[in-house]
C-alpha cells in the first residue's frame, strides 16, 4: 500500500501593530494608525507539504525478513515571516514607546523595501555618519542632528535607512524585513515483526533533513536598529532557538535508530 498526500497554502495576513498584553492596538503614531499597516506577524506566504508512505512488496521467508518494510517520507517548504525592525535605544520620536517599551520607533527610508535581505553570515551594512550616502538623505539640521548621534545610517540593494530628525516620526512600515524560510526534508525506513497474535516489534531508522539544508529561526534575525552588528543577522537554527537542540525540527542533518514494541489489547 502506498499513501501520498500533498498540501499548498498562500494565505496573506496583515493587520495593525499590537500592545502586548491586552491586544489593543498600539501605534507609533496614535494619530496615524494607516501607518502601522503591514503584514501580520505570522504571515507565512506560502506553505508546502509532501508525504508519502510506501509499504514494500512481502514474501514469506525466514524470521519475516522479507516481510513488514515500509519506507516513509516528508517535505517541508515555506517562506518566511516578518520581522519589525525597531530602534530599542535611542527614542528620536520623544514618545518613550522606543527603549524596551513598545516596539514601536522606527526610522526614515528610502527605497524598495523587498530590497532588504537577512543574512546568516553578516548584518545589513552599516555606514559611518561622514559617508555620502547617509549625508545625502540627511538633508535637513535635525537629520543631520539624529544621523549624527545614532552614528550612521544603513545601506543595502539600493535602500537606505536613517534615523527621523527629533521629535518626528519615521515613515519605515512594520515588518519591512522577511526573515529565514524553512525547506526540510526527513525519510524513514521501518521493519515490523509479528511475534505473536499481540505482541510486536519494530524497527525505526530515521534520518532528519536529510539534505542537511541549513534553516535558520526567523526570531534569531537581529531586529534592533540601534544595533549595527547585529541588524539582520540570524543567529540560530529553529532547534536552538526553540531551546530544543538537535530533537527538534530546523537543526542539521541526524539519523536515529530504535526498536519499538507494541502490545495489542482486544476489548470485548
């Protein structure tokens, strides 16, 4: 017997940004809640699913080792969430909702935000206050006044983001940035022997992300724009971000083998 099974989802999710813990909705601007739409934090675009389970022709023979296999497979695809990026420091707009507080201080940018990429090797680049690129959209005294305090501004395919003047909002949107997206594939291979009428055992060989493809967990992205080292950067598996090493899924490659007994109980 042989058993497929595939599923594709491509839902989109956007929604205003959240106060934690009530729920209510929270801005950066309460006057200007159009701002604070944007993708919703789990928007996962697209979702793909395949599974398949195969049972192997069976031929009696000795100690039924012709008899009982089954190989076992699935893959996973999808893309990757949002990720606010948000200034956990310096407090420009003089709301207070910025330094561990709301989430909610965002910059300046200029330029197609899809442009912007994580990486898992370094942060997005970050250039001195003095490069042309930073002066060139710091083009007012109070741009100049926070480019020159925050240190500098950023740059990647064309964006830059930069610090808002004093007292004023930034026009960054929420969760510009998509973080990691997760391909795994695991295959399995099981050998049952029927002991007797209700007892019987299993053997189980697994490999997982047999691949070896390496993932990365959205929420190890650095988000902090006061953060230059940081910003962009993913850090950790999904495993190790879990605080579930190597057991759970998103971590390398890891082949397990067990037996596994079962015990049939019929009730009359």
């Amino acid at each position: 017997m042989s058993i497929i099974g595939a599923n594709e989802n491509w839902p989109r999710i956007a929604r205003p940004a959240l106060r934690p813990p009530t729920g209510l909705p929270s801005a950066i601007n309460n006057l200007d809640f159009n701002a604070e739409k944007g993708s919703g934090d789990y928007d996962i675009r697209h979702r793909f699913t395949l599974s398949a389970s195969y049972d192997l022709p069976s031929k009696k023979s000795w100690a039924q080792m012709l008899e009982g296999w089954q190989l076992n497979t699935i893959f996973m695809y999808e893309t990757g969430m949002p990720i606010l990026m948000w200034d956990d420091y310096d407090d420009f707009t003089g709301t207070g909702e910025g330094p561990g507080n709301a989430n909610n201080d965002r910059w300046n940018i200029i330029g197609n935000p899809n442009n912007l990429k994580w990486s898992q090797t370094n942060p997005i680049p970050f250039l001195d206050a003095s490069d042309p690129i930073c002066q060139g959209v710091a083009n007012t005294p109070g741009l100049q006044e926070s480019l020159n305090y925050a240190g500098g501004c950023y740059a990647q395919n064309g964006v830059v983001i930069y610090p808002n003047a004093p007292l004023t909002f930034g026009n960054m949107g929420r969760n510009i940035l998509r973080g990691p997206g997760f391909v795994n594939w695991d295959f399995s291979v099981t050998k049952s022997w029927n002991l007797t009428e209700r007892f019987k055992l299993q053997f189980r060989g697994e490999i997982f992300n047999i691949l070896n493809h390496p993932n990365f967990a959205s929420g190890s992205v650095g988000e902090d724009l006061s953060s230059p080292s940081q910003l962009g950067l993913a850090q950790a598996t999904p495993d190790v971000q879990a605080a579930n090493p190597v057991v759970g899924s998103g971590g390398s490659r890891h082949i397990q083998l067990g037996f596994e007994a079962a015990l049939v109980v019929f009730w009359l």
